[in-house]
C-alpha cells in the first residue's frame, strides 16, 4: 500500500471529543470515523487489524473444536419471546416491524438463534458436546455510547454457543474455552488480561467470568487481593469488614434533627463517624413500582447488581411520594413499617450497637439503636466492596480496586435458553431431555482499542506484530529524489516479495510528517530511506516501539538483511 | 472435521418449498436454515464455501487497489435523505427510529455511506482515483423473497465505490473492474458467466452491466445475438421488428364489437393476426396517480422498466375508473383524449397502416386506423424484445431469449449521489469540483448459490476445489473395523498435514449412507477406505465429478501418494 493513496486523513490536533487514548488515536490516526452516535466505519488500517484479530479468534475457536456459522442480524421477534427476552431486555434491544407487520429486532446476542439453529440438528446425545461460532455484526441502542470503538451501538463480535448433556461436561468445556480465550489475548498483544468472577446480568445463568484490561481508563471497576490473587467484578465481589469497636449499650434515645436530611450534616450535627450511622437506601422495583428499602453502614454505598440480584428485578432510582407512607430522609430500622414495604440489610449491620438511624419521623434520629434487639430475619450482602475490607478468600490482605475494561465474557448458562425454548436431545437411554448451554463473547473493535490503551506513546498506537495494519513501513525522506525513491521502491518490492505486507511513504513530504504519521499508523518496523542515509551507505532499520535501531549498509542483498533482521526481531 | 460432530442433518427427501435446484440441496446438504421469510443461517459446510468466495473476491478487488473498508449495517436517515434516496425507494428500504427517535434504516447498498466517508478523506485531486470496497451484511425488505439464497432479504455483499476526476478516468477504471469481475467468477467455478447491458435502476447513473449466469431457472431474461455477440438484459434491449406487409391504406370504418374487450377476443371476432392490431396498456403513474397509456402493435409486450423510464416515474398496475375519461377496453390512437391523458406509442406501430385500433366509445372498434395520419410527435421503444426480432446491432440474426441469475453488476454513477451529497475535491488548479463514482457489486450467497445451479448432479452439488467446503472426504466404511479406523485416521491426520482440510467419514452407517452424506457435501477429492479395499491391499480415491477413480495399493507413503495425485487433479 502506497500512503499517498491510503484513505484517512491524519489530524493535526487531538480530536477534542477524545475521553480515551484509544478513542483519539483511532480518530487521529485514520482508522475510524463516525457515522451516527456510536456507529462507526471502519477504515483501512482498522480493517486489517479488525481482520487479524478475527483471525487469530478464529484458529482459537476452530482448535477447540468450534464450528463456524453465520446467524442473521435481524431476527424475528417471536424467537426472542420464546425465551421471555423479547420482553424482558429494555430499549438496548432495537425493536421493528418488518413491511409486512411482522415484529423483528436486530441482535444484541444470539443466544436464541442458536438454539433456534441446535434443536432442529441436535436431537441425538451422539451430536453432543459441539460448539458453534459466529464473528458476525451486532447492534445494542446503548443510550451512552462513548469511547470511540469501547462503547458503541454497533459492533462486530465473535459469540460461541456450546451444549452439554450434562453440568460436568459444560464445567470441562468452560474450563477449555476460558483457556482459549487466555490464549487470545496473549496472541493479540494483551497478556496481562486477568479473568474475573462476574455477574450473569440479563445472560442469565449462575457462573460468569469477565476478561479484564487493567487500565486507569477503564469504565468497569474490579476488586483484586494482592495475597491470594482473589479477584472479581465489582458486581459480585465481596470484603470482609471490620466491624465498629464495642463501645457497648447505651439507651434508645431520640434527638431532635430539624432539616438534617443527609449523612454528612448528621455527622457534623452528632461529631460521629459514618459507621457509626445506619444509611437507608429506597429503590422503586421495575417489576411493581412497589419502593424497596436497603439499610447498610453509613460509610458504605449499595452494589446495584447486588441489590438487584436480592429484590429478584431491575431496580430504578426512587423520587419518594406521601404515599409511600417513609418519612424520606428520616428512614431508619426502628419503628419502620416492615408490614408495608419491603426491605434489605447489609451484614455490615449484623451485631452493631449504638448506632444513630432515623426515627421515621420528620426531623427526628434515633441514638444508641442496637440491631440485635431489630426484628432482623437476616443480613445479606449489599455493600460495595471498598478498599478498607479484607480480601474474603485469605482474609489477609486489604482489597485492591482497579480500573479495567471488559474484552470479554463468558457464561455457563445452564438450562435457561434451552428449556424456554424447548430444545431436547434423545439420550443413551431414548428419554427426551434438555441439553445445557455456555456462551462465550469476544467484542473485536473493543479489543482493538484495549490493545491501544495498553500499548502506546504520546505519537500513536504501538501495534504487536501479530495483528500491525502493516509490518514494514517505509519512509522515503524526498521520494523524489531518484536513488531515494529507487531504493525505497526496490525495497518495497521485495519485502513485499519476501512475505510482508509493506506501507510505503511515497509523499513529497518532510521527515517530519513521514515520522508523525508513520508513528500514527503504528506499524512495527519502520525502514528509512533518505538521501543523507545513502550518502553514507546506508539504510535505517528501528522498531516503533524504539526497543531497536540498526543502521544497514547498502548492497545487493540489503532487503534480505532487512528481512531477516525484522523476523528475527519479531518471529 | 469428524461428520459425527458437524452440526446440520442431511434430509432424505427432496424440501417441499425448494423451487430451485440449489435451494433443495441447500436445504437438504444442511448448508442453510431459515430463521425468517427470506433471511437464513449458514451452517459450517455454506460458512465455509462464502469465506473462500469472499477471500477470492478480497484478492481480486485488492489486485486492483481496492481498500477495504467496513460500513456500518445500520445507518441515519439524514444521509439518505441528502442523497434523495429516504423518499425516492420503497418499502425494500427498512427504516426505523432508534430510542432516541432518530430515523434510522438498514443499509441495502452503500453509496451514501462511501460518499459520506470520502468526502471528509479525499479532499486533494492527490488521492484519485481510489476505491473503497467492503463485504458486509445487508438487507433489503424483499416483498417475495424465493430460491433460498437466491433472492433473500438479509445477505452478505461486496461492495465498492471508485471515485474518479473525470469520465476518462471511470470509464478506464470501469473497464479493469469489469475484468477483475470476469477473474472471481473463472476463480469461483462460473466461466460461463456473461456481461450484459443492463438498467440502472434506483441506483441512477447511465452505464451499467451485470454479470449473469445462463440458467433455466433464472428470473431474468437475456438477449443473445448468436451472430455477433450482442447481450443485454431484457430490460434494456432492443431489436429490430419487422413490419407488418404494406397492404395499403384502407378507409377508416367503425365496427360494432360488442364486449369484446381483449386481443384474443379480437382476433377471433375478425380473423386478423395480433400484429395488424393496436394493444393499449394503461398504468397509474407512481409520482402522482394519474393514467399513461402505452400504444403497441397488437403482438408485443410492454417492457415496463423502458416504460417506467419514458414516465421518469415508477409504474404501478391500474384499476381503470370512470373518472379517467377512458373507455377501457375499447382505448385507442382515433379520438382518443390526446390533451387530457399522458400516451405513448411504441415504435412497431411508426408507419403502420390499415389497423385495429379501439374507437374510445364502449362496444366500437375502427378498421383500417392509418398511424401516418395521426399526430403522434415521437415513437418511443417500449415493447419488449422477443424471438421474432434480429439483433440491433448487426441486424443478421434472430435474437435468443435464454434465463438467467444475476451474480454481480457494475455501475458508471456518475455524479448522481457526489453532487447531491455536496462532496468535493480541489484540484490541480485550485478549484474545488466534483469527482464522479462507478460502484460494484457481489452478493456473496447468491453467487455461492448459483455455484450449485452450474455445478450439480442428481445427488447433490459438485464444489469446485477453489472454494470446496473441504478438498478431501474421507469414507471410513465400517469404521468400527480395527483396521479401517487405523487407515482412515492415519489418513485424516497425514492429509491435514498436508495442508488438505478434510472431512471424516467416522459414522457406524452404511456405504451407501456414507456416499449419499458425501455426494450432498460436493468435496472435491474422495478417498474410500473399506475392509473389502484393504483385504485387496488398497484404497480407492474418486472425485465428485466421477472424471477420475484411482486404487492405490497401501504403503508407508499411501497418505504422500494420495495428495499427490489429488495435487495433479485440481492443482
């Protein structure tokens, strides 16, 4: 590829709507641009890396014995009724009907599609375990798209669908496939990607792993023992907490708080710590309408997938109303309406005494509430896990919370699909039964931007060699100076020639831009041909990355050398 | 792969639903299923094939310096709406609002998005010409989708947009894609396949051609010259009519014609070949409902797309209304309401004389109309062409009428949708112009279809090697045999390695279940391994296409001596 040819401006500037490295140096660079909020073309270095990529999945996917396919985009309506989500997903999930009136959607996952695919070829136990794949465009109306290829509505993904016959044969396949998707990662350039226990979210499902980029910029917040190597998202993640000092009983006793409605005037008003307060949290549950109360530590915040996972429903933010019969902002543990609304606590609150709550009444707290005179069936776990508890397996260290991205994610989704779409094989035995499903999700464009962020300079992204829009890129400094441009095109050719894909500078342009976008377009190894180089014999051979520079003199077999020296920095 | 583990069950019984010999095997091989009217999954064997064809397509369009590029599925209505298409194209076009309520569609072609891309990226004449190419998923809401992945609603297509600076320039970069066309389709097993002149339809432009497979159970119809090469599709061919004998003038003389209301009716009634008669056809103009009469010799056909092109205005079927001023059933050139209602009359009517024409009353026709007296201001061509015709170009021999699949079509657009999109470049001279388009396009799984049209016996399709599923099917008969599975595998393990990809037969089922599974999946290159083979020392390779069968006796090298001889027959 000639760069005078190559479509996609670079900028000059930083594009101003950049939030991450990635984000910038796609738009900077070339690779991407905007079509519609969070849809986006890819360009051509973009689609070579896309491509490898997807390459590199696929060869994973294959020698774990998955079978590629290709499902629709757009899928009927009814299938996703079938398993109850064409309902149940919200407005991520984009919802049409077709000319003729019929109601169709297009694919956020496939999850029904494969089933749809599996209960018709499938119906012997002789057939199992198999696994089918896809790397095929979906849509998600995210409302926040953001981040350039991190967070958008459109998107290429690699999704794999496995069935078992049985929960120890998914449990040994989980295990392969989590490996293979290690070896992804190490392959793209990213091998520091940690696997961590997740949440089933709208997969449904009981056992989960996300992928994670560690990443200061990453939008997902993950909880790591330094000790043990515990690790998980912070959506299902739990701590140990200390508990408060025993300070002992003291008697219940209200205390007049006019217009003190918050934890921190509370804390100015008695000069008590926040743990020493009990924090009331109101939802309103999607399911009913219906508030829904969670009463946990005053130094603690609520996990909402916890929460969630607990109130069985999606739960939304609650503007409090008379009706609701809750004196909002004076809600507290004793003299609470347990008859009436539904309610939660936290195990932070297990065994404390002398604690202030509300009193349930305006302008009125309650000191010294010891919870172990409450009507408390039980405590569950609703707490965020901060970096004050300890890791839960070892107990041992403080908890470490970290920024990351997700670049993928995979499920064991036992029967849900499969039962609620009725999907059954013919066992050993003749009987009728229900396979099980894992599903295992890799989005391509977000880990084109994880391998970004984990890997560049101020100048442009740093592509590892195995997935580089190009390995060898040529500056030819004043191409049209004739022994420059004869050497650079001889190179060109027969690097070419030699098995490598080569992008060649051929503008009459100074160094200085050749470099800025030669560093833009990140390719590995970049070769110099310039006329004060051949003045003194030779040819300039580095790695973008700078880890290696050699000068090489000229001669016959200089584009051997070249070669031989970039395999063997790279194969 | 092991045929125990490929998803897709091979049916026994010829699909009901099948109306094309590819569809039926599609269905019964296990290569495609459809989730909705019109829209399928590709399973492993149809997965497999449209990769190779894509990778064939990939290479031939980057041989011409295609870029590729990757547009996105879902696009906004605003880009359409610049380019007038939002209006101007039907419901095929599916357009929905997002949860934002902005109007979005699913793209069915890219020239809005190539322009849109190329506008911001390609402003210096330094850049052209160029070409930008993706294969991508689209849709389009086909009102009667058929064939299986003959006519679908959700395919994969390549696509690509060159721009140019001038007409020179397109029509010389026209001509190397027209010729890189003619490579894919050798590459993929069709060179039987021919360019044709064809309409330019909703796509716009004036030089257009599509690539068309002569089959019998092709729904489009193709003029052939058999004398000088003549070819065009049959919506924008001509030919050269004979006139009807010169038998004078005859005076003009109603005649009473009772309900007699249609040619056939006529040419009982006055024993005169259709050819003597004057044929009306009255259509309601899409763009504002009023009639167009169409006036024709009595023995042809209206060729609606040249009509539609006289009216600029999509055509639809009429219900004829009193208001309309026409006496339905008795329309014609004498009397008729030349200043009320649009009319055009075909050139097989220039100079006739002595005709049977309606006389615009109920019930009364006219013999001997003479078309020289009557104020007709322009003949038009509007019949369509059929076997009685010679061919326009060397006027020599009588036009063929054959069948055939569209596998591809090119476009010179021009400046249709770069003017209407405002995009721009400055050139040489420093002033700002507008470049000029050809866009070019392949549906993947129609073509992979039409593969099987060519290329099929009565059990099944006959893959070429280049994009066979696998090269090579091993039948373990009786693989249960000790020494059968022995061979079988040290085969499927040496062939592999050999750089084949290969089938394996490994099923406990009969011979014949074995050949029927085999003949369905088309591979190439057979080898048969059976305990009455080996007790006679040998094996037996075939292929698909039964032109060669060898037995090679065993031997440390039989696995060498295999791929050998395989290499000999397709390499």
């Amino acid at each position: 590829m000639r760069i005078s040819h190559l479509l996609g401006d670079h900028y000059k500037e930083w594009p101003s709507e950049a939030t991450l490295k990635s984000h910038g140096f796609l738009l900077k660079g070339g690779y991407i641009r905007q079509v519609a909020g969070g849809i986006y073309t890819l360009l051509p270095p973009a689609k070579r890396i896309a491509d490898k990529i997807e390459q590199i999945i696929r060869e994973e996917m294959d020698a774990i014995g998955g079978q590629e396919v290709l499902f629709p985009v757009v899928l009927p309506g009814e299938l996703w009724e079938e398993s109850g989500r064409y309902e149940s997903v919200g407005s991520e999930l984009l919802r049409f009907t077709d000319r003729t009136g019929h109601r169709m959607l297009l694919g956020m996952t496939h999850e029904e599609a494969a089933v749809h695919l599996a209960r018709t070829e499938a119906r012997s136990y002789l057939k199992y375990p198999f696994m089918i794949y896809q790397i095929q465009t979906k849509f998600r109306d995210e409302a926040r798209s953001r981040g350039g290829l991190i967070r958008v509505r459109e998107f290429t993904m690699k999704d794999a669908y496995s069935f078992h016959t049985d929960q120890e044969d998914l449990d040994r396949y989980y295990h392969i496939c989590l490996q293979a998707y290690r070896r992804i990662f190490d392959r793209v350039g990213l091998p520091e990607v940690i696997d961590v226990k997740s949440d089933t979210g709208m997969m449904g499902g009981s056992v989960a792993h996300e992928f994670m980029l560690l990443c200061d910029d990453g939008e997902d917040t993950i909880c790591l023992c330094p000790e043990c190597g515990y690790r998980a998202n912070m959506e299902v993640a739990t701590g140990i907490l200390a508990s408060n000092p025993d300070v002992g009983t003291q008697p219940a006793e209200e205390a007049p708080t006019p217009g003190i409605e918050d934890m921190e005037g509370l804390q100015k008003f008695f000069d008590l710590p926040l743990s020493r307060m009990i924090k009331s949290v109101v939802f309103t549950r999607e399911d009913n309408g219906k508030p829904v109360v969670f009463f946990l530590r005053g130094d603690l915040e609520v996990n909402e997938a916890k929460a969630r996972r607990l109130a069985g429903t999606e739960l939304l933010p609650r503007v409090g109303s008379e009706e609701d019969g809750l004196a909002y902002g004076y809600i507290g543990p004793v003299g609470f309406p347990y008859d009436k609304v539904e309610v939660y606590f936290d195990r932070s609150l297990e065994g404390e005494r002398n604690m202030l709550a509300g009193a349930n009444r305006q302008d009125v707290h309650i000191k010294g509430v010891d919870m172990t005179t409450l009507p408390v069936k039980e405590y569950a776990d609703v707490a965020k896990v901060n970096e004050d508890m300890l890791c839960p397996v070892c107990g041992k260290a403080h908890i470490d919370l970290k920024n990351g991205i997700e670049v993928g994610n995979i499920f064991q989704l036992g029967a849900k699909y499969t039962a609620a779409m009725k999907m059954t094989y013919v066992d050993k035995d003749g009987k009728s039964k229900t396979p099980i499903m894992g599903c295992y999700g890799i989005g391509v464009g977000r880990l084109l931007a994880s391998v970004i962020e984990a890997s560049h300079d101020d100048y442009g992204p740093i592509w590892p060699y195995a997935i580089a829009p190009w390995q060898v890129h040529i500056c030819a400094i004043r191409y049209s100076d004739e022994a420059v441009r004869r050497m650079a095109e001889e190179l060109y050719d027969k690097l070419q020639k030699a098995g490598f894909s080569v992008m060649l500078d051929d503008r009459d342009v100074s160094a200085g831009i050749q470099f800025a976008d030669a560093d833009l377009l990140g390719v590995p190894a970049r070769v110099i041909v310039s006329p004060k180089n051949l003045k003194e014999n030779e040819i300039e051979v580095k790695t973008r990355d700078k880890s290696h520079a050699e000068r090489l003199p000229l001669g016959d077999d200089v584009a051997e050398r070249v070669a031989k020296l970039i395999r063997g920095w790279y194969l």
